[in-house]
C-alpha cells in the first residue's frame, strides 16, 4: 500500500487537478489511499474535496491551522501504507509514477527517488533539472552520489519513503524537509535513484514572488538556522564515513547560502551575523577552485 499525502490550504484552484493525477495512474497492481489533510483552509477547498470522497481510495481530514509541518506529520499518523509519496496541493504527478516505482516497490527498496518538472500554470515545462541516477545502494553511499549533482536532494516529493524510517517534522517551523530529509536518507538501508521525471512542480506567479511579510520571512530564516545547527550537530553522532560527514555540513552550508540572494537589506544583516556565529566557512573542505573561493568568500562575510 502507497500513502499519498496532500497537506492543503486553501487550495480551491488546484486540488482537484493534484487528486485526479494520483486517481488516473496507469496500471499497476500497487494499492494506494490518498490522505488529504486540510489546514484549516477558508475557502472552498472542503467542498470541492467532499465532492470526491465518494471514491473508497481517498480520506479527508480537516483540522485547525498549524502549519505544513505539523499538517504533515498529521498525515503521517493516518497513513496505512508501507510507503509515504508526499504531494504539494498545487503540484501534480506523472500517471506512470506507481508503474515506474512498483519494482523497487516490490524490492521494498527503503527509499526510491525521481526527478521532478518545473513547469507553469498551463502545464508548459519550464525546467527539467537532471540528477545522479543509480541502482540499488545504502542511503549513505546514495547521498554521497547526489552530493554536488543534485540541488533537491531535500525536497520530499522526490521521493517514495517507507514509512518505518519516516522521521517526525519539527512541529511550528519553516523548512521542515531541509530538517529531515538529509537524515531519513542517511538512515536509509536501501535506495535508488530513477532516471524518470515523476513530479510536476508547478510555478505561479505565488511561488516565484518574494514573500513581504516581515515577521514570517524572519521566523523562516530563525527556522532554518536551528535546522542547520541540529543537522551539523547529528551528523556528528552518526554512524557515517567522515567523508559522509563532510559532505553533509557542506550541503548544509550551501542550502544557508542560496537564500542569500533573497533577503533585503535587514534581513541579509541579521542572516549573516547568525552565520559568522556559527563560523560556516570551516565546513567547506577545499577540493576544488571553486570550493576555495567558496571558503575565502565565507571568511570574508
């Protein structure tokens, strides 16, 4: 059984494109239910949701508002199936991802992978980013291959997880998949990586425009500092190859960086206070060119 979950708020424009794409697999023998936990939305998203709940395959949740993470965890805590397929409300899927997956389904391989589709609003593709593909190896050596080939290694609808090694989001924070997902792949017994474009995540004018709110951009970057700390902090109790170990803090290091470009002026100023704390540059191990200008741009901060 596959648990497909869809955390949604407010999601009356685009829900049911996300359901019908899960409803119109091609065919397979694997068994799936999908889990739909509405946050507490306010517009028409129950109704349109109720609409469809005839169908045996899907469940429908409503709670008050608490955030993604928790509304994920939620989802979590209902699922009856081995594996978790996590799907954003306004995204969709290929009809060919549970054809694709049943094999290593089949293998109960821990963690399955794919690639995903940057496309727009009319379905037109924007970007098809490429990965690291391979057969079956141990998360560690999995993640060690994505290292540096993959900007989305964190990003949970890449993903088919069993649901044993499933770890809990950090209830009230921003960027709960940053916080999690390095490590469910490192605990990973078993995992491969697809040379398959299963996911379709959908670009709006939303998604590709900065967020104005003061208080929430901050508490997203307060988030996503203690996220680093904890990642930096566990990797160095677990049982992983030193290499493992560097290759982790630079991950992290480098997803701290990419927001940069984001922030203003004030925001940029506390973020980076926060980084010189936290003395980021000695993460970075000089391989290459790049990483040594990398290094010296760090110390500089």
């Amino acid at each position: 059984m596959i648990s497909f979950i869809i955390p949604t708020y407010n999601a009356e424009k685009t829900i049911q494109n996300t359901i019908n794409s899960i409803l119109k697999q091609s065919e397979t023998s694997l068994e799936y239910e999908i889990i739909i936990v509405d946050d507490g939305s306010t517009d028409n998203t129950k109704n349109l949701i109720q609409e469809l709940e005839s169908n045996e395959k899907i469940k429908y949740y409503n709670k008050e508002n608490s955030g993604v993470a928790e509304t994920r965890n939620y989802g979590v805590q209902k699922a009856t199936g081995e594996y978790i397929i996590f799907v954003d409300a306004d995204d969709y899927v290929s009809q060919d991802l549970l054809k694709d997956i049943e094999p290593y389904i089949k293998e109960k391989i821990d963690l399955i992978k794919w690639n995903p589709l940057f496309v727009g609003e009319n379905k037109e593709i924007l970007k098809a980013p490429k990965s690291a593909y391979f057969e079956k190896v141990t998360g560690e050596e999995g993640f060690n291959k994505l290292f540096g080939k993959d900007n989305f290694i964190d990003c949970l609808w890449n993903y088919a997880i069993k649901k044993e090694i499933m770890l809990e989001f950090p209830n009230g924070t921003y960027h709960e998949d940053f916080a999690t997902m390095p490590l469910i792949i490192l605990s990973a017994k078993s995992m491969v990586s697809l040379n398959k474009y299963e996911y379709y995540y959908v670009q709006t004018e939303n998604s590709i425009m900065r967020n104005n709110n003061k208080e929430k951009n901050k508490k997203k970057l307060q988030d996503k500092l203690i996220h680093f700390d904890n990642l930096i902090k566990r990797a160095k109790d677990m049982n992983i190859s030193k290499i493992t170990k560097e290759n982790l803090a630079i991950f992290a290091t480098n997803s701290m960086l990419a927001v940069l470009k984001d922030l203003d002026k004030e925001e940029k100023e506390f973020y980076t206070k926060e980084l010189k704390k936290r003395k980021i540059s000695k993460n970075i191990k000089v391989r290459n060119v790049k990483q040594l200008l990398k290094k010296i741009y760090l110390k500089m901060l």
